[in-house]
C-alpha cells in the first residue's frame, strides 16, 4: 500500500522579545505559529510567553526557524498569552533555512554576476573602462585587454569574456593574442619558434575544449614536439604533428568518473563540448575519436607505471602476462607472504595457506561482431587479467562447426560474455582469469581459464603438476541449493573442514560493478574492450585492497561472535548425548573429512522412501508368494499390487489431463486438436481396460458403477479424466474391501506423497535458479518473453506436484481407519499455500523462517523409532559440529590473512624501494622522477600496512579474552563505495 505524505505542519518561529514598557525579571518569549488554512491563505499566530528562554536560543534578536516544526499546541500557551492573529499572504517555502525573501536574494545575486558589477572600479592599472573579465580566476574583478594577457601568459586555458555594452560575450585568448610557447621555462624566449600546424592546436581540458595559438621550440636542444607537450602535462593524440592534446588533469578526471560513475567517453567528451558552447551555434570542431584514442593509451600507460614497469631495465616490451594486475594482499603467494618452509608443515597447520578461488560466467558483458584484432589490436596483450588472445582462441575457438552454428542468442556477437576466476575470500580479479566466451558458458572456456581439466589437451605451459596439488570443488552457497541432495552434501562449504567460512560467491559480488559498462564495451573493438574491462578491474581489485582493514575487521569481530556461540550450543547438544555415540560420530565424520569416498556422515543412514523402492519391494513379495505357491493372482498380467500402481498411474494421467484441458486456446490448430483427441481416446481405452481387471479383485465397484451415473444410457461426450476409479482409498466407508489391496495402496501412497514433496522442492529450487539466471544475465523483450514461457513451465509442474502431494494425503487419511494406521501425519503433513516456497538462506545459516517442507527426512518406516531419532540426533549433532568448526576454522584463516596482508604490503613497500636504483638512465630529470615515483609508491604501501596495524590492534585481546561484538565505528561494515585511506592519493 502506497504511504500517503504527512499533512504540512505548522512552522514555529521563536525570538526572544522584552517589550519597552513592561518590567519583568524574566524575559518573554515571542512565538509564531505559521499554518496554511482550509482555503489556501497563510495565517501567523504570535503569543508571548513569560519563561526561561531556552538553552540554545540565540542571544540576539535575529529570528529563527526551527529544523524541527511542532505544532502549535505543543507549545504549552498559558491563558495569559497574548495571542495575535495575521493574515499572511506570502506562500511558505518547502524547506524552512530557504525562505521566499532568501530565494530572491540568491536569484538577484546570480543575475547580478551576468553584469558588471560595482560602478566606478577600474582596472588595476588604472584604466577606467576595463572590457575584460575571466570565469575562472578568483573573483569577478574587470581588466583591460594588456592586463588581461599578462594575467594569463601562464593560464592559456582560462575562459575570458568582454563587454560589448550591453552584455558579457565570449571570446578567445588566442584572439586577443595569447600564444604558447613550449620548450622553455616560463618567461624565457625562444629564439626558433615554430608554429603548431595549421595554428589551430585544440586542447581538451577539464572546463571545457579550447583552440588555442601554439608555438613548439625549434632550438637544436629541442626535444620532440609529443615530448614538449607531455612536459607541461598535455597528452598528444599523436606522436606525428600533433595538433590535439588533453590535459592530464581533464584524463585523470575521466579516468576516475569511469570507475566511479562508469560514464562513456561519448558521454563525457559532449559534456566538455556543452560546457564549451551550450547553444549550438559555435562551431567546435570534433575530436572525439582522438579522445578516446587518448584515453585508452593513459589506461595502458597508468597500469604500466603502477606494475613498475618504467623501473625494470628491459623496459615495457619484457612485461610479462598478468603482470599488470593488482595482486591481492591477502591470498598465498608463495616467496611473498608465505613462510619459507610452509610445504613442509603438517596439514592442520598447512590448509592455512590454501588458495581459493571461484570461478563464473557473466553474460551481460558481450561484444558485438565489429572490428577485429588485426585492426584493434590489444595494448595489454595478456599482461593483465584477460588470457592472451592468441593462444586462448587457438585452444578454445577451433571447433568450426560450433563457431559457425547461428545460434539466435548469440547472432552477431563475437563474445556472448566473459568467464572470471576470483580470489573466493576477497572478492578480487586473479592475472589472467578472465576470458572472452564464444557461444555460452562452454567447458573449454572455462577449464582453460581455471587451467586444471582437460589439462592432456592443453599446451606444456598451462599444465599443472597434478601428482603434488590437492585441488577440492565445492560449490556457491547460493548456487547449491538448485543441486541435488547429493550435491548438496558432497560439495558444501557448510560440512568440508579447512574451509572457514567461504561461501564462493566472490564473482557475483563483482558483476553488480562492471555490469554497467557493458553498454559501452558492447560496442568496442576487441583491442579496445579487453583493455577497458581490464583497467576497471584493476580499479575494483585496488579498491578492495584499501578497505581490507576494515573489512577483514568486521569479518573477525563477526566470526569470533558466531564461533563462541556456536561451541556453546554444541556444548549444551552433547549434554544430552552418550558420550560413546559421541565417540562414534565424530570417528566416522573424521574418517569422511579424511577420505571422501567414506560414508558421508552428513547424509541420513536410512534409504527415503520412494515409489519406486516400494513397486520393487511388492514385486519381489509377491514373486516369493508365486516361489511358495501361495499366488493370490486372480489375472494373468495383472496381480494385487499392479493393479493398485496402474490405477495410481492412471489417475496421474488423468490430473495431466486436466489440465492439458485447462490450458487449451480459443484458437488452436487442427492439429493440436488432433494430438489433444488422439490422448483422450488413449486414456479411455487404457481405463476400460484397467477397470476391467478391477472387477476381478473388487466386485463391490460394479455395483458402485451401477448406481453413479455411469450407467446412465444417455450419450455424453468421452470424458476420460473423470472417470472413476474407485481404488480402496475412494470407496464408501460402508464398501467392504481387500485389506491386502489396501495396504497396498497405503504403502504406494506414503512412497507417492514423498515422492511429490521431493518434486515439489526441486520445482522451488529450479525455479528460484532460473529467476537468478535471468535477472543477471536477461535483457530484452525476447529473452524475457522466453525465460518467463521456462519459469511458467516450471510453475505449472511444481503445481501438479503440490496436487498430487495432497491426493495421496488425501487417500491415507481415508485408509487410516480400514488399515488403523497411525504416526504417519508427522511426516506427511497438510501441505498449504503458503508452506510452499524457497527454502531462502538455509544454506548459509540465516535466521529466516523455514517451510516444514525442507525440514523433513525420509526415514524408512521398516526401522524402529528409536533407530529413526537416534539417525535425526546424529545428523544434527554433525552439522552443529560442522557450524562450530567452520566458525573456529574462520578465525583462524582471517588471522592467517591479517598476517599474510602485512607481509605482503611490507615485502611490496621494498620491492617498490629497490626500483628506485634498479633502471638508470643519463637524463637526471628522468631519473629523479623514476625514484620519486618508487619512494612515493613504497610510503604508499608504508601508509597501509600502519593502518591496519592500528585497526587490527585489538585483534588479538578480542580473540583470547572473547569479547563481544565492538561497537566503534572502525567496526562498522565497510563497502567498496566507503572512502579510501588518505594514503590512496599516492596511487597515481
């Protein structure tokens, strides 16, 4: 239901007001009451009140309006009040600080600014008429026109306008004759200039694009004119005649907005071009694709710089693949932040030092079929997270029949998406983990990213030494829960020791930030988009590595809060336990997290009964019966227990019947009426048939059948799916029937009800998939009209599900007083509307509400109840030794993390402090700003590293003495939008 918006309040105003005449020892209070009436005219209450003035009243008589409005009567008026009533006609503005009168203060203010100013001021150098003003130096201040050059020999990019008599215009520095000269320091002549060619040099700055007259030097010391131009800061579009730059300043703008607020070059270059010219009618001349050639050679020079690529003596052209990426700080590497003899310790002791990674697919990020990579080729070539191109396609592209099928979804596109590996435990990028898809989420793909499968198909160098990794698959807690039972057990976070924790879903914590570049990077050349994903990447993997302090923070204070907590209700389980059960289950839950292919204690020792295991069960007795010459048989084909599962079968038929009937359109075809005839005449045949044998082993049914109106001599049409059955369940009460039929049927309809309710949380499961799956990766009217035809599918079979759950429910209640047949409502329960939904966070140990549904085992009822209860106790006193231990196993591994970002920022801090000498070259300038750079990007990792040692400071008193949750804001849970540190303004 919509909120509907609070009624206006009246706006109190106070003042302290103390009348000529009166003599008072106290002051009083004036207060005005404003309130808008019934007929839309503004009244003002006043009344005076003798008191205390309140402590944050002000001491002078300025009036005020509170940011918090009462009503009038709140106020307490006295009977002594003097009371005044106002009209007002003046209208009340919605926010009380920004009144009427102030709003036109502000408005004649900025309408001031398009004039002159103050009358009679002339320049500073004493002329009395100054033309000349600049938007961007401080102030509005007038100059004449040589004041004005001399002003801004040094600002050539300011914004200067001049007054025509009757309004500011715009015009040019270069029109008035400003010219830049390059090569020299600022003051000094050169004695060669040489003009910019065609002397239309355009500038793209931070305030908009400027065309301006430039001079390069021409001296024999001169350096190259891209040189010259990088050395005041101007970025050239070209190495050959330029004569378009952008400023570094308008570059590292764009370059953070990208990251930020993922804007498009387009978008941003036609802002700068607005801000320009807003009208349209100054012709700006069109340096886009410069631009965006500009921008994306800074991506590449930016990840160069910060890999120390410019320190290393082999230069840029030795970069090796994926060693421009952001490495993460808390994850194993190995001669980094690892002890030297960490092979060497024992497993509970070395699991510590695993990696964890995650692997994914996003198919938002496509790119469509232009351009090529022989015309776009890729400036970072494998040096940063995606694969080399080369050998990536050679290996996963050479399957021509499968490239060349025209698959609808994928039509016109070169890439249908990407496939990332993420660090599982911080959410960042991996070197060389992401890879372009070509027709789906394709095994190849992804193993040649993951480089572990299909390993004997690979080339020599992606080939992992199998004979010494230990490598264990699990999957997402959130993806799990569309998996089977099996799954479920098998390759859970929640019940694998050494694992914390975890919970896989790293990759999907990142898409929600790069998705939004996909419109952009749609439209790119291969080249061109690689390097683009490639450097937001970088931007969200270093971002992640400023706020680890915090974050890792929040995930201590949060496991050790859970793994107290969690002992203590294990703890308080094993009080009602015998300890020699106690001793059995955990050498058996041991033996199984030692060796998989053990019984896995997590799964219920008792088989679940199915239909299936019940036709099986009732064949194999009445075959024993057949062996000792006892056969009760009274058809040749058919026997007592058949009969009952034909007619079980039969009456599903019937329910898909209806609602095929259901379903059926004003307007289908002659052959969909033909299909539709074709089955009910089937299932007629199949019926009179079964009834037949029916009479055999239930007379009674014949005369049932007499007297229901199917012994009517009237002619009706063929309605196959109401026929009756009359199987024992369906009969009066008063019907005598085979008992042996009956617990037949009992034992069919027990197995059928557990049966459905197992469909029944697959269809919530698959559906809840499904709706995932298309919300991240569906956009269009085609592919949602298709994924929504899937999810009514999957609906209308959890439906049929549901159904048939409550008609075997329905049939052993009314068996329940022919066979006396108790304590089966505990398990097959009503099974309402509303008890059918998604089991929600179960998987991950949330606290929502659960649906029964999902709570219930399958025990076989051939087992005595003591043996049932003792297998339920078991189960949980695994899984909250599980709990306990997985919380345990997270403090651990956050402390082993902690360690391990500490090390690895202080090893990096004198990686960075050896580049300072490693590269030496004859130019000093240079030198001294690759040894800047190393000593600014060394106190950089300095800076982090006294950081989270503050934060982490209490860690450890946290941990021994179990504190309870901090409740100071360094707690607090971090975002990847929380500000950085101050250190990250060495990240340049």
């Amino acid at each position: 239901m919509r909120r509907r918006r609070a009624p206006k309040r009246q706006a109190i105003e106070r003042e302290p007001f103390v009348p000529h005449s009166a003599n008072l020892q106290r002051p009083l209070v004036r207060i005005r009451a404003a309130e808008i009436t019934t007929d839309g005219s503004t009244r003002l209450h006043t009344s005076y009140i003798e008191g205390k003035l309140p402590h944050d009243l002000p001491t002078n008589n300025t009036h005020f309006i509170d940011d918090e409005v009462g009503y009038a009567g709140d106020l307490g008026f006295d009977s002594g009040s003097i009371m005044e009533d106002i009209p007002c006609d003046a209208p009340l503005g919605k926010r009380k600080r920004f009144a009427a009168v102030k709003r036109q203060d502000f408005v004649d203010e900025m309408m001031r600014l398009n004039g002159r100013g103050s009358e009679g001021i002339g320049c500073q150098c004493g002329e009395v008429s100054p033309q000349f003003r600049c938007c961007d130096c401080f102030g509005v201040q007038m100059f004449c026109r040589a004041c004005t050059l001399r002003n801004h020999a040094y600002l050539p990019l300011h914004r200067v306008e001049m007054w025509n008599g009757s309004f500011f215009q715009r015009i040019t520095l270069k029109s008035l004759g400003v010219r830049i000269q390059l090569g020299h320091n600022s003051g000094d002549k050169c004695y060669n200039p040489v003009p910019s060619t065609g002397d239309d040099f355009i500038v793209i700055g931070l305030d908009g694009i400027h065309e301006i007259a430039l001079d390069f030097c021409g001296c024999a010391s001169a350096q190259v004119w891209y040189k010259q131009l990088l050395r005041v800061r101007w970025y050239p579009a070209t190495i050959s005649e330029p004569r378009t730059v952008a400023t570094f300043t308008v570059l590292q703008n764009f370059h953070l907005l990208s990251f930020e607020s993922k804007v498009s070059a387009y978008e941003f270059y036609h802002s700068l071009a607005r801000r320009t010219d807003n009208s349209g009618l100054s012709k700006i001349k069109d340096r886009y694709s410069a631009f965006m050639r500009m921008v994306r050679q800074w991506r590449n020079l930016k990840q160069l710089g910060r890999a120390g690529r410019g320190h290393d003596p082999a230069g840029v052209d030795a970069t090796a693949e994926g060693e421009l990426a952001v490495l993460c700080p808390a994850c194993p590497h190995p001669g980094k932040n690892l002890p030297p003899d960490w092979e060497e310790e024992p497993l509970f002791v070395r699991w510590k030092y695993a990696l964890f990674v995650a692997i994914d697919a996003n198919f938002r990020l496509k790119r469509k079929a232009v351009s090529c990579d022989t015309t776009d080729p890729s400036l970072n070539l494998g040096c940063g997270y995606f694969v080399r191109d080369s050998a990536y396609k050679s290996t996963c592209v050479s399957h021509n029949a499968v490239n060349a099928a025209d698959v609808k979804s994928s039509r016109g596109l070169a890439a249908t998406g990407v496939g990332t590996i993420d660090c599982a435990r911080h959410d960042m990028k991996l070197p060389n983990g992401v890879g372009d898809l070509q027709k789906g989420e394709r095994y190849i793909n992804m193993d040649y990213i993951k480089l572990w499968n299909r390993m004997e198909s690979m080339p020599e160098h992606l080939r992992l030494p199998s004979e010494c990794s230990l490598i264990r698959f699990f999957v997402p807690k959130f993806h799990i829960q569309a998996h089977i039972e099996k799954c479920r057990t098998n390759f859970s976070f929640n019940w694998s020791r050494y694992v914390g924790r975890t919970d896989g879903e790293a990759p999907e914590r990142g898409w929600s930030n790069i998705n939004r570049v996909a419109s952009s990077t749609k439209e790119m050349g291969p080249g061109t988009r690689r390097d683009t994903l490639d450097d937001h990447f970088g931007d969200w993997n270093w971002k992640k590595v400023t706020v680890l302090g915090r974050t890792m923070l929040k995930k201590m204070v949060e496991a050790v809060k859970w793994a107290r907590e969690h002992s203590e209700a294990l703890a308080e389980l094993e009080k009602t336990i015998q300890p020699a059960l106690i001793a059995q289950w955990k050498a058996e839950v041991e033996a199984w997290e030692e060796d998989n292919s053990c019984p896995n204690s997590f799964e219920s020792r008792f088989s679940p009964v199915t239909q299936a295991a019940v036709r099986l069960e009732l064949a194999e007795l009445e075959a024993q019966e057949l062996q000792a010459g006892i056969n009760v048989s009274l058809h040749t084909d058919v026997s007592p227990s058949g009969l009952i599962t034909l007619g079980i079968d039969l009456e599903d038929q019937q329910a898909r019947l209806r609602s095929k009937f259901a379903d059926v359109s004003l307007h289908d075809t002659d052959k969909q009426k033909a299909m539709l005839q074709t089955q009910v005449t089937s299932l007629q045949r199949r019926l009179e048939a079964w009834a037949r044998i029916r009479e055999l082993y239930m007379p009674a049914v014949c005369q049932l059948r007499h007297q229901s109106s199917e012994a009517t001599e009237r002619v009706e049409e063929l309605k196959p799916q109401d026929f009756e059955l009359w199987l024992p369940s369906q009969l009066p009460t008063e019907t005598p029937t085979d008992q042996k039929l009956a617990g037949y049927e009992w034992d069919l309809r027990y197995a059928q009800a557990l049966d459905a309710l197992d469909d029944v949380r697959s269809h919530l499961r698959l559906r809840s998939h499904i709706y995932m799956y298309k919300d991240k990766n569906i956009r269009g009217q085609a592919g949602s009209t298709r994924a929504k035809k899937i999810i009514d599918s999957v609906e209308s079979r959890k439906q049929a599900s549901v159904l048939k759950y409550r008609r075997a429910r329905n049939a052993l209640l009314s068996l329940t007083s022919r066979l006396e047949r108790c304590g089966w409502e505990t398990v097959v329960r009503p099974l309402l509307n509303s008890d059918v939904r998604p089991m929600g966070d179960m998987e991950r140990q949330g606290t929502g509400t659960i649906s029964w549904i999902w709570l219930e085992s399958h025990a076989d009822n051939s087992c005595t109840e003591n043996e049932r209860v003792q297998d339920c106790v078991r189960l949980e006193w695994c899984k909250a030794r599980a709990r306990k231990h997985r919380w345990s196993e997270e403090v651990e591994l956050l402390l082993e993390e902690m360690r391990r970002v500490l090390v690895f920022l202080k090893w990096q801090a004198a990686w960075w402090k050896g580049r300072e000498t490693l590269r030496m070259v004859d130019s000093m300038p240079t030198q001294e700003g690759l040894t800047a750079y190393a000593c600014r990007q060394s106190a950089l990792r300095d800076s982090l590293t006294a950081s989270f040692q503050s934060l982490w400071s209490g860690v450890p008193a946290l941990i021994t003495d179990g504190l309870d949750i901090m409740e100071s804001g360094e707690a607090d849970g971090p975002t990847i939008d929380a500000p950085p540190p101050q250190s990250q303004m060495f990240y340049n």
